[in-house]
C-alpha cells in the first residue's frame, strides 16, 4: 500500500478491532514515529498522499497486540515534557498529571508564603515524570526522588539528563531512603492494586511492571500505608502529602491517614473524570 491516507485509515480499523481506546490517534502517532514528524505532518502527507513508511505495518501489528504506543515510540507526554519510557517503567498516565498539578500547586503556595527553595520529596517516581514536571513548573524547588527500580531509575536518569532539570534521583526503598527533615511537599504515586485484582488493560497487565502496581496488600493498601508513614517522617509541620490511589480507594486511603493521628488535615480529591484520585493530607 503507497498511500498514507490509506494506510492510516486501514491501521485506525485495525486497531479498532484490537480494542484498542484511541485508535485513530494512535493509527496517525505510529505513522509520525516511522516518519520522523510530527502528527500535524501527518496528517498533510494523508491529504497530499504521502508514501507509506516501511516501517509502518510491523508498527501497527505490534500495537494491535497491544504493546503500549508508548513502547514503540519511545516517548510519553508529561505535563508539557516530553519522557522516554520503554520495558521496565511504569508509563505515566493523563491522571497522574492532574495528581502532579496538585503537588505544583502546594510547592508553588510555600513559594508564595516565604519558602525561597520550598523541598520536595517524590517517592516512587518511576520514570522521574512528577518530580520532574516539579522542577520544570518551580524551577527553585529542590526536588528528591526516589524508586527502588533498576530499570525505572535508569530511565528516570536518562531523562534528566536528557531534560537538564536539576533533581536528585536516588534508587533505594522509599521507606527508608533519603537522610532528610522538614521537608515542604511529599507527591507519590506509589503501588496500589489490590493483589487480588488484575488491570483490564492488556498494556498494563502485561507491560508495566508489577513492582510498579501492587498494593501488597487484598486492599492496595500495604505500601501506601508505609509511604504514607514514611512521608509522615520527612515532612515539616504543615507539610503537604499528595498521593494517588485507585477509583475504590477514596474513602479507605483517606480513612487509613486519619487512624495514624499524624495529619491535621486529610481530603480526597477527584480528578478530570470525577473519579477518586488522590489524598491530600496536611502533616499535623
């Protein structure tokens, strides 16, 4: 097949018919990675009937089975960053970019109310996606990040350097890593699926690692207790925790907070889809 328009269309059923959510978008993003363009050139090469990469096809089939678009181009939006991810790392997620936005908005209100380099602590950052979105929207912010990953950290380093924003990136345990106190913001987004439950999605269940999902716990809840804890530790009084959980887990992960007797203040959020998304606790 030569023509562009032609291939895409045929590549949009294709992945309709795999039950993939966005196949139109991702039918023209496969075609712009095998091109080298963006999608906007794309799209003009349909309507002037540009050729068909070689690439293409091998591209489509392998979407179709349901690799994660993410993993066959190499790259991830974030906030307005453009992140590499691949086999070994969690792929950020839209949702998680409204968790962040509501991070940036607590550091931001320490810059506001004096704190010159307000600190801020990402636990379980994966790819480095929220605290690097961090430092990009608060360039004073000095920002840590932890996860216990090899492979994660190892694309976490790549881009930060890749990016050139200035975060420490340590790989350990996030319950015990970082000698630090009186820290302004802790963010997380850290593993919360309950262990009995499996992800729909085949690009979730089968791509991101587990390390990355599983709650460890019939509830999702075992490790965000602990981050939980563990953020109780590094943060000042009045510090802010913002940590993502699951749909279900709007009523439980707040109630959890609440029982420690460390946090003055405990909400749940929602995020663009009115579901349940993050807790957003104050440290008492």
């Amino acid at each position: 097949m030569s023509d562009l328009r032609a291939a895409v269309r045929d590549a949009t059923q294709r992945l309709t018919d795999a039950g993939v959510a966005s196949p139109a978008h991702d039918a023209v993003a496969l075609a712009a990675h095998a091109l080298g363009v963006d999608s906007s050139e794309v799209r003009r090469l349909m309507i002037l009937g540009g050729p068909v990469p070689e690439a293409y096809a091998v591209l489509v089939a392998e979407r179709a089975s349901r690799v994660p678009l993410q993993h066959l181009t190499g790259r991830a939006w974030f906030r307005g960053l453009e992140l590499e991810v691949g086999p070994g790392v969690f792929v950020p997620r839209p949702e998680t970019e409204v968790v962040a936005g509501w991070a940036i908005d607590a550091v931001r209100a320490c810059v506001e109310s004096g704190v010159d380099e307000p600190v801020v602590v990402d636990l379980c950052t994966g790819s480095g996606a929220i605290a690097l979105a961090v430092k990009a929207e608060v360039p004073h912010a000095q920002v840590h990040a932890v996860e216990v990953s090899d492979l994660a950290v190892a694309w976490a380093r790549r881009n930060q350097e890749r990016l050139a924003l200035d975060v420490e990136i340590v790989q350990g345990d996030a319950i015990t890593s970082l000698d630090l106190r009186d820290v302004d913001v802790v963010v997380s987004n850290p593993p919360y699926i309950p262990t009995t439950a499996e992800p729909i999605d085949p690009e979730v269940r089968d791509h991101d690692p587990h390390v990355a999902l599983y709650g460890g716990s019939e509830d999702g809840l075992a490790i965000p207790r602990l981050i939980a804890a563990r953020a109780a530790g590094l943060l000042r009084a009045g510090g802010v925790l913002v940590m993502e959980h699951a749909d279900s887990q709007g009523e439980s992960l707040p109630a959890a907070l609440r029982a420690t007797g460390s946090w003055s203040h405990v909400e749940d959020r929602v995020d663009l889809n009115g579901r349940p998304r993050a807790t957003v606790a104050l440290r008492g």
